[in-house]
C-alpha cells in the first residue's frame, strides 16, 4: 500500500466510534524500512489551522499494533490502556 493511499485517511475509535483524526505521516524504521506507527492530526478547527505556524498541531502517535482494520475510508483503531496511553507529539 502506497502512503497517498493512507494519507488523509480518518482514523476511528472502534470501540466508541470516535474521529481521532486523520493520518498525516508515518513513522519508518531505517533499518528495515517498514512502518512502525502512524502520526494522526487530532481535529482541530479551522482558525488553528490558518494560525499553525503559532500554534503547531497536536498529533498522536497510533502504532499498528493499535490498528484493527485499513478501510477504503477509514482507519480502526483500539486505543491503548492506560498504562500504555496513546503519545501525543
């Protein structure tokens, strides 16, 4: 699967059907050059947006041990205990 593929994708709650947001990078190993996480932009509303080089945007880390299924649309995810929380960059 290519990245503009997955680029803009939503990403999804499965368990309560939340929009985490939607996929703007990924994160590679330079060793073995496959993907170890996605970097997913929290929603945010348009005024942060135009503002964003004073405000940088919030993403969260979603590794894919948290991915359940890659959709046509969407991206479902279950998130992390809270032991292992999801990191936010």
């Amino acid at each position: 699967m290519k990245f503009s593929e997955l680029q803009d994708k939503q990403v999804v709650n499965v368990q309560d059907g939340t929009l985490i947001g939607r996929v703007e990078d990924l994160d590679v190993s330079l060793t073995n050059y496959q993907v170890q996480s996605f970097l997913v932009g929290k929603n945010s509303s348009w005024l942060r947006s135009i503002f964003a080089f004073l405000f940088p945007p919030a993403r969260i880390i979603v590794g894919l041990d948290q991915v359940v299924s890659v959709g046509e649309d969407v991206i479902l995810i279950h998130p992390r205990s809270k032991s292992g929380k999801a990191k936010e960059q």
